[in-house]
C-alpha cells in the first residue's frame, strides 16, 4: 500500500507521472502511488495518509480509513465534497500560487501584444501587406489589477520595471496592497476610471459575477485593454460584446469566457481586437514541479509538528 497516493488525472495534459517523479525526489522515504484506475483508487485510498488530485468523490472520502490530507491540483476548491472532508477531519489543500508566475505573464503579454500592436502586425503578415501602423506605449499607463491574490500580485510585481501606475482592486481594501491605490469591490467605477490596462484575477464570488457590467464599461476609458484570467462570468458577456461594437473599450484578451468553450458562432471569434486562448494561461512546464514543492512542504511540516493544521494553502473547513 502506499502512503501518499496521486489520482491518474492530469493536469493542463501534461502525463501525471512527472507530478509523481517531482513528489519521490523531494519525498524519498514515502511511498508514493498512482491510483491508474477508479478501482486502484477505492484500494489505494484505505491505507493512504496524503491523496492528491484534481477531484475527489464523497464515496472515495468515505473508503479513506487513514486520510489526513486532500492536496489539490487546482487552485479552486468549489467542486470538492467540502463537508464530507469536514466531517471527516481531512485537511484540504490547494495549488495556489503554482498559477502566479505564467498567469502573470500571460497578462503582461497581452497588454504588451495591444500596446505594440501585434495584432495588426500579425493580421498584414497573414496577408503580404507591408504597412506601418500606429502604436502605444505601455510604458506611463495607468494599470488596474482586480484581485491581489498570489497571481494578482505576481502582475503587480512583473509591470514595476515599466514605470507604470498601478491600481488594486480587493475584497478588503484596507489590508492596502503592492499597487499605489487601493479600492475595494464596490469602487469598481473609481478604480477604472483612466485605466487603459485591466486585468482581472479575482476569484468568481457572489460578489464578483459581472462585476464587469454596462455600467463598468461605459465608465472605462476608451483605449482600455480588458485582460480576463479569472473566471467567464466575471465579466456579463452580452456587455463585453456590446462595448466592442460600440469601441466603447479598445480591445480585451480572453482567457476564460462565458460560456466556456466558447460556442464557434460567438460573436467575439470575430472581434479583430479580441484575443481569445482557451483557458490556457495557466499552462506552464513546471506546474508539477511548484505543486510538488507545496506538497512536500506540508507533508515535511506534519511530520515536524504532528499535527496537518497550518499548512501552506490550507482551506478553512
């Protein structure tokens, strides 16, 4: 049997066995399994003391006689049996900030793509044309990050070498934050105001389903470049492709959609100021590698203190 077991599920298709040769070179003295089938999963799971994964059923927490930990592959958490592990005593921890640094520059980039023009370029090189076009700089803008979590600040800290003014939007204005202002949610008008780069990292809430409404829109200005890593419905769709009809924004990179996949008659496939990857900006050869490293700090941390409580990325249950 094994003492920590990993489920076959990969992760942005990278083969899951990496994940594993990563969590047996910093973890020597477990014993370390891949669960390769749904059956090897209800065997593996009654002795494990660490599973990890991207999801985990009710019925798999209830054949965990000896598990302590749940470690996450995903940032989000929203899909778990969140009560079941509760009642159970399980620890449950995320993969939060393994996203920070490529998300980060996958932002970065699409602002950068905007303000050099790279779409256009990109659209004359398709077609043989050789013509100059007008640019910007991005150097001097005016940038707001809604959301200052690991990869909101992972943004703040990779545009401080353009001279840039930075904007913060967090549920919790007052805690301050890396950006020169701080606003809250409900001052979502004041912080975008003047903004020509936004770029949303926030998580999707109650609070912040279209935030990013009419309204916010015809408060932006212009030559706003709207950048979307968080979540599809952050933004109300029908809005964003009304404000890029009407050029009541310049321009929005898109990670995540609402609906996600987007549907290929969706009206912003055809945008020539809309760059859309499919949820791909998280995608980053060391995933397993930072994610390991969590792992394995909060199995060396247990095995120091006895207790699996106050471990990196740990849920409050």
């Amino acid at each position: 049997m094994a003492d920590i077991v990993v489920t076959r599920y990969d992760v942005h298709g990278m083969p899951v066995e990496q994940y594993v040769t990563a969590l047996r070179e910093r973890l020597p003295e477990w014993d370390i399994a891949v669960a390769e089938t749904p059956q090897e999963e209800r065997e593996l799971i009654g002795d494990a003391t660490v599973l990890t994964g991207n999801d985990l059923s009710p019925a798999l927490v209830d054949a965990a006689d000896s598990l302590k930990l749940f470690a996450g592959t995903y940032a989000g958490y929203d899909h778990l049996p969140l009560s079941e592990l509760a009642d159970r005593d399980i620890a449950l921890t995320t993969a939060s900030g393994v996203h920070g640094p490529n998300v980060a520059e996958n932002v970065v980039g699409s602002w950068l793509a905007f303000a050099r023009g790279f779409l256009t370029a990109r659209r004359h090189q398709r077609n043989h044309v050789w013509q100059s076009f007008h640019t910007d700089d991005f150097a001097g803008s005016r940038v707001c990050v809604v959301g200052l979590g690991e990869i909101g600040e992972a943004i703040v800290d990779r545009v401080q070498g353009f001279d840039v003014e930075t904007v913060g939007v967090r549920y919790s204005p007052e805690k301050g934050g890396p950006t020169d202002e701080v606003y809250g949610f409900d001052e979502i008008h004041e912080a975008v105001v003047d903004t020509e780069y936004i770029g949303l990292a926030c998580p999707l809430t109650d609070e912040t389903e279209h935030l990013i409404d009419e309204e916010v829109f015809r408060t932006m200005h212009p030559e706003t470049v709207l950048t979307n890593v968080a979540r599809g419905p952050v933004v109300d769709t029908d809005a964003l492709v009304s404000a890029l009809q009407r050029n009541h924004i310049d321009g929005a990179a898109l990670d995540v959609t609402d609906p996600e996949p987007l549907p290929g008659d969706h009206p912003l496939w055809d945008f020539e100021n809309v760059l859309i990857t499919p949820h791909n900006a998280g995608h980053t050869p060391s995933y397993y590698e930072r994610l390991a490293d969590i792992v394995a700090e909060n199995v060396r941390q247990a095995e120091r203190t006895g207790e699996w409580d106050g471990l990196r990325n740990q849920i409050d249950l």
